[in-house]
C-alpha cells in the first residue's frame, strides 16, 4: 500500500475543534475548514489521517475544568489513535513516505490531533500496516491496543491466571484476546449482553457483574482453582473489587489498575488505597497505577497477531467523519463493545458518491483495486465500479420483481381471506408471508445486500460518475 510520491500536504485542513468543554466537549466540536496543520518536529512524522478510534481519554482530561486551556491548548482537536499515510517521515525513521502507518497522533497526549485530516506523531509512536491489516482495523490499535499490551504481556508467561475486569469495551476486548494468545488462563468481568461475546473471544470464565458479586465469583474460584497470578482492572470504579484484591490475587501478584474517573470521589478512592493502611480500610494487595508508554515494536507485535488471526479489532460502530459528535456521544455512554471508529475526512462515502469508488465484500474496499480508498488507478476502479454497480442494480432489480411476484399470490388471498372472513385462510396467507420474508432476509443477509443497496442507492441516484 505505498504510494511512492504521496501529494505534499496542503497549507490548511480541515479539522474537529474544540474551543471550550463546558457542558461537554462533544457540545462544542465544529470543523474548523481551514485549521493550521500541526507543526512538526524533526522526531516526528507528519500522517494523512484514513480512519481514526476514540477512546476515553479523548475527553476525560479535557473535561475537568481548567485542564483544557490550561494543558492542552485551544482550539484542540481532539484524537489519538488512527491509521494513515505517512507524508514526511520522522530523521532517521526507517519509514518511508507514502507508506501506510498505524499508531497514536500528538504533541500531547489528551488531544492528539487524530479527528483532522493531518497530524504528528512521535517516531516510537507509528508502526508500518502490514500486508493484509485492513486500515479501520489498524485504527483501533493506538492507546487502547497499547493499555492492553503493555498492562499484560510482558507481566505474564503460559499458564498464568488473569482476571481481567471489564472485558468488553475498547481496551478490554484487546486485553483478553492478549492474554489468551499468551496462553493464559482467562476471567472476565461484562455486563449481562455482552457476556456471550466475552465468551467468543476466548475468555474461560466470564462473570456478569450485573448478576453476580465479582469479588465473591473471584474468591470461589481462588478456593476451586488457585488465587490469580496477575489482573487488570479496565473499570476501577469497583473499590470492593480493588480493596478485596488480596482475597483472590496470589501473594505478591500483581492487580493494575487501568481504568477510572477523573471526579473528585475517584481521587478520594485513589487516596485512601495510596494512604490507608490495610487495617484502616486501605489497600492490602499488590495494586499499581498505569500509564502506557508508545513503542513500534509493541505496534508491531500486535499487528503480527493481527494477521496471523490471533487477535481481532472489534469495532463497536463507525461513524462518518462528518459525524464526529455522534461518535463521542457513543464513546460516553461507557457502553461500546470494542471500538468507536471515524473515517477519514474524505470518507470513502464521499468517494461512493463520487463514483470513485465501490464497495466489495469488505464494505470498506475499493472493488477496482482493493486498495481502501487509496487508488492505484482512478480510471480503472470507477469503470470495474461502473461494472459492479451496473451487475448489482441488476441483480436487485431481479430479486425485487422475483419477490414482489412471489408476494402477489398469498397477498391476493389475505385480502380475499379477509373480504370472507375466513380466520384459517387468513391464517395460512400470513405464514406464506412469514416464510417469504425470511427468504428475503436470508437473500438480504446471503448477498451483504445493506451495502450493496446503500451503494446502488446512491449511485443511481447520480446522473452519472
Ligand atoms: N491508564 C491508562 O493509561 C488508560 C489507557 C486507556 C484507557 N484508560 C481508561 O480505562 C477505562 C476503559 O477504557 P476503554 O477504552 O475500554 O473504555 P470503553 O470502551 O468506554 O469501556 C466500555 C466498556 O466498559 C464496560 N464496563 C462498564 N462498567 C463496567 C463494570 N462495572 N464492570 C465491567 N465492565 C464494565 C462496558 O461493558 P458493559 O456494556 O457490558 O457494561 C463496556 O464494554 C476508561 O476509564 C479509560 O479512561 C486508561
């Protein structure tokens, strides 16, 4: 995916910005259409932007009140993990320009810049996409891959006993899945609806702590099966689960604390562990902070096991770039499973509309020449698009008549079962319509039809490519 002479980068971008977080940072982002493009230093590499994830940390700071203006500076745009072509290398990267790249963006590290067309980031913060990672999927690697890998993989070997709290959300998902491939034993924590999804991602035991008390679902299992030897805590909210470590974790092993809130009751929760003694009501276990440092070669493990299917990006949701507010007002519902991704400012949606592009199996991929929305050759993907477009509408065209016909028939006889009041040829009628929308759904299902007929929409809704 390298394009040898990628275009210079212009004088201006657009960009999400936010100049206040009262009420909200969300509440306040607009695009900026001619932001200033990030100043770049010789350490760093300057990145277009393809796809972007949001993690909490993209407005926890920010939100606390002076933090924003104080720290960060404003106007800020907000983002930090992305996947993008790198335009100006970093001195003495062995990245070159036109390379693909994935990893975290920013000067600084509550508002990295991700949500604009171009940013920086720091030499050790960018890893090459390798052949086969697909661009939305690198995206959601930066903070959250890294929180996970380095709050566990170089802290547990084959056969260790992890408890991971919170394993469903956008570090948590990649928490799990790093532990598994380790060759770890696994427990997870998740709400009631997620637990089957836990469940798929390998995890051994999942505990609803919706239904079921953690900490005593913990120490059962210590009795049965022996204490943990290392745990994650991508919640830290629970102080029953934090002050009760010592009851489930080996001696001397480990429970990081990855997650939390910046409100006044999570600095007292802090506090009191730090300062308490045990017997005062503080922490008796091994508990440590976490903050997570960038290093490619952690990018590049993880993008190893990435394509060799060890690990998998989950992706909550994605959202058009255009629809940035939306996207954080999902991040703050503390409800995503996975990941929250943006596309790039000149989404691949503006490209369908454009007749540029066409989407494939992968909803995402070019049907020209597969490359994402980075084209080898614009004339050659619009008319094998053309041909695409041409082939589905027809093939659309013949499912809707072939089920609009099949649907005449026990239509004419419900309105006939009706007009006699005949409850059992009424009956038998809607059965047949039952069983026709099943086979529509399947044939919906079958030919990834949501996609194709979004496209087919909006290309037949232009007069021409
Ligand atoms: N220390 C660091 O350097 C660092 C780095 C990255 C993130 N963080 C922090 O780590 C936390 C997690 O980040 P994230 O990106 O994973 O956030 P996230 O994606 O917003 O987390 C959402 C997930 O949390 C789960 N969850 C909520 N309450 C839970 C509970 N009581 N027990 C178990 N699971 C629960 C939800 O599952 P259900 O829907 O099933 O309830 C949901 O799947 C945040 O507080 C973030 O600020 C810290």
């Amino acid at each position: 995916m390298a394009d040898a002479s990628p275009s210079p980068p212009p004088k201006t971008m657009r960009a999400w910005q936010y100049s206040s977080t009262s009420g909200g940072l969300e509440k306040n982002l607009k695009i900026n259409p001619s932001a200033a493009l990030p100043k770049l230093k010789p350490n760093q590499h300057l990145v277009r932007i393809s796809a972007m994830a949001l993690n909490p940390v993209d407005y926890k700071p920010a939100q606390i009140p002076g933090v924003a203006r104080l720290a960060v500076g404003l106007p800020a745009t907000p983002g930090i993990d992305f996947c993008g072509r790198l335009i100006t290398p970093a001195k003495d990267s062995p990245l070159k320009a036109g390379q693909m790249v994935f990893g975290c963006a920013g000067n600084n590290p509550v508002a990295g810049g991700a949500l604009g067309e171009y940013a920086v980031a720091g030499l050790q913060a960018v890893a090459a996409l390798p052949e086969g990672m697909e661009v939305v999927d690198a995206a959601t690697v930066g903070v959250a891959g890294t929180t996970a890998y380095q709050s566990i993989v170089p802290r547990v070997k084959a056969g260790d006993r992890v408890f991971v709290n919170g394993g469903s959300g956008g570090v948590g998902v990649f928490s799990v899945q790093f532990a598994k491939t380790m060759g770890c034993y696994v427990v997870a924590t998740c709400g009631t609806g997620n637990v089957e999804f836990v469940k798929g991602l390998g995890v051994d035991r999942v505990v609803d702590y919706r239904t079921e008390n953690v900490v005593e679902v913990l120490k059962g299992l210590r009795e049965k099966e022996g204490g943990f030897d290392h745990a994650v805590d991508n919640v830290g909210t629970n102080e029953e689960l934090v002050l009760g470590c010592h009851e489930f974790m080996k001696k001397e092993a480990s429970y990081v604390i990855v997650g939390g809130e910046p409100t006044l009751q999570g600095l007292k929760d802090i506090l009191k562990r730090k300062l308490l003694p045990g017997f005062l009501g503080g922490v008796k276990g091994k508990v440590e902070g976490f903050f997570p440092a960038h290093k490619t070669e952690d990018f590049e493990k993880m993008a190893e096991w990435m394509t060799q299917g060890k690990v998998k990006a989950v992706i909550d949701s994605r959202f058009k770039y255009e629809e940035a507010v939306k996207a954080f007002e999902k991040l703050k519902t503390g409800r995503a499973r996975g990941k929250i991704v943006v596309d790039e400012p000149n989404s691949r949606l503006l490209l369908l509309k454009q007749g540029v592009i066409m989407a494939k199996g992968d909803p995402l991929g070019c049907g020209g020449c597969d490359s994402g929305s980075e084209h080898l050759n614009k004339d050659k993907c619009r008319e094998m698009n053309e041909n695409m477009i041409l082939e589905e509408r027809a093939k659309f065209k013949e499912a809707q008549q072939s089920y609009g016909r099949q649907y005449d028939e026990p239509l004419t006889r419900l309105v006939n079962a009706v007009r006699a009041n005949d409850e059992e040829a009424k009956a038998a009628a809607k059965k047949d319509f039952g069983e026709l929308s099943d086979e529509m759904r399947k044939f919906v299902y079958d030919h990834n039809a949501q996609e194709r007929l979004r496209v087919y929409i909006l290309c037949s809704s232009r007069e021409s490519f």
